[in-house]
C-alpha cells in the first residue's frame, strides 16, 4: 500500500535509462505515488519542453510541488532529497549517521564513476561501426570494468547489499548497471556478485521498474501493430 504524501510528485524519466531507474527504484522502496512521464529521448519536443523545467534538459527530473516549487536534476541529488522529505519506509542515505551516510555516498559515487559510466561509454562505442571502434579506448574501459566488477564481487563478499546490510541508495544505482552489464559484459564469474544480482531482481521495487517497462514496450508494440492496420484498411 503507497503512503499518500502532501507533496505532489512529478517524475520525468527515460525507462530505458540507468539513471533514471535508479530514481524509480528509490521512488518505489519509499513507496511514493507519484505521476510519472516516460520522456522520448529523440523526440525533439519533448526534450524542448524539459528545457522548461531544467536548463539541461538531463533525465531524470522530479518535480516536488511543494511551495516554491522544486525541481531537481542528477539522480543521486533526487534520492536524497527523497530520503530527507519522506523520512520513512526504507531508509537509503542514512542522514542522521554521518559516517553511514558518507560511506553510503563514496559507494555510489564509486559505482557511478568507475562501473556505470565505464559501461554506457562501452556501450556507445560498441554500437558504432566496426572500423570506427577506437580499439585501445575499449580495452581501456573493460580494464575498469573488470576492476570494478573485481572490487564489487570482494564487497560483497562480506555484505548483504552493496554498501552494507541494509538496502541503501547505492543499490539503487548499481542494480540497474548490473541490467546493462548483462547483456554488455556478463559478470558470471564473479560468484558474490551473482548472488546479489538474483536477489536484486527478486527486491519488489526493481520487479516494479521492469514490470512498468514491460508494460509500456507492450503498449507501443499494439499501437505500432494498430497503425499497422489502420494503413492496410486506409484507401490509397
């Protein structure tokens, strides 16, 4: 069951996103309602009209009505002011320990330094053409890559979530990194890595994100399959 909060939340996000999952599994482990509008990244108009709500135009954006209003760019920015104006359900920064919270803050800055901006950079250099890879610059970053998934396997070794035994917003930037990996470059020998991947995506708040996602690829396959077959009965 959501809370109901005074504070009307607006979320703007690219589902396919790593920052903006990391927003929407923290939305969902506070249990927040909120009204959520999924963003097309090439559509000219829409980033137009973020422009309105940021100078940099940048998912994930949140806009908190509260008065003034708030609007807030930068995952890690979101999710500790979510964390601090909704001080219940899972608790991800820790505020009130200063030691917690700082160490909670250098994981996910490690993790969105060295992991996640390693693997969309991979990422976009492996979607070019084969002979405009920049070869030495891949092997770079799969350097870093497979440091971090070496330091990540040895932390958790010893903990349950990644920056401790508690669920924290570190979790919630690393989780959906470990998505794009999968598919990017697997992390099937790292044995305490795996074992957190499994239950990262049994946690109800990521089942959440997916299941949205699903939901919204299968709405635009049957309003692509409907144009479809509005073109086949139109007369020529």
């Amino acid at each position: 069951m959501d809370f109901n909060t005074d504070c009307a939340l607006e979320v703007f996000y690219s589902p396919a996103c790593n920052y903006s999952q990391a927003v929407l599994i923290a939305l969902h482990e506070k249990r927040l309602t909120f009204i959520g509008h999924s963003v097309d990244v090439e559509d000219k108009i829409d980033i137009r009209q973020l422009g309105s709500l940021s100078p940099f135009a940048e998912l994930p954006i949140i806009k908190i009505a509260t008065d003034p209003v708030k609007v807030l760019h930068q995952h890690a920015t979101i999710i500790e002011h979510l964390d601090a104006l909704f001080p219940y359900s899972t608790c991800l920064v820790h505020a009130d320990n200063l030691e917690q919270a700082m160490h909670i803050r250098a994981t996910e800055r490690d993790i969105d330094s060295y992991y996640t901006q390693s693997l969309l950079a991979y990422k976009q250099e492996t979607s070019k053409f084969l002979p405009q890879q920049d070869q030495v610059y891949l092997a770079t970053l799969k350097q870093r890559i497979d440091a971090s998934v070496a330091i990540l396997d040895k932390t958790l070794e010893k903990n349950h979530w990644i920056a401790g035994e508690s669920f924290t917003m570190a979790d919630c930037s690393l989780i959906p990194s470990l998505a794009l990996a999968t598919t990017l470059m697997p992390f099937t020998d790292a044995k305490h890595l795996c074992r957190y991947w499994f239950q990262a995506i049994r946690r109800g708040s990521y089942k959440k994100v997916i299941n949205q996602e699903l939901e919204m690829t299968a709405t635009e396959h049957l309003d692509l399959q409907s144009n479809h077959k509005l073109k086949k009965v139109m007369p020529q």
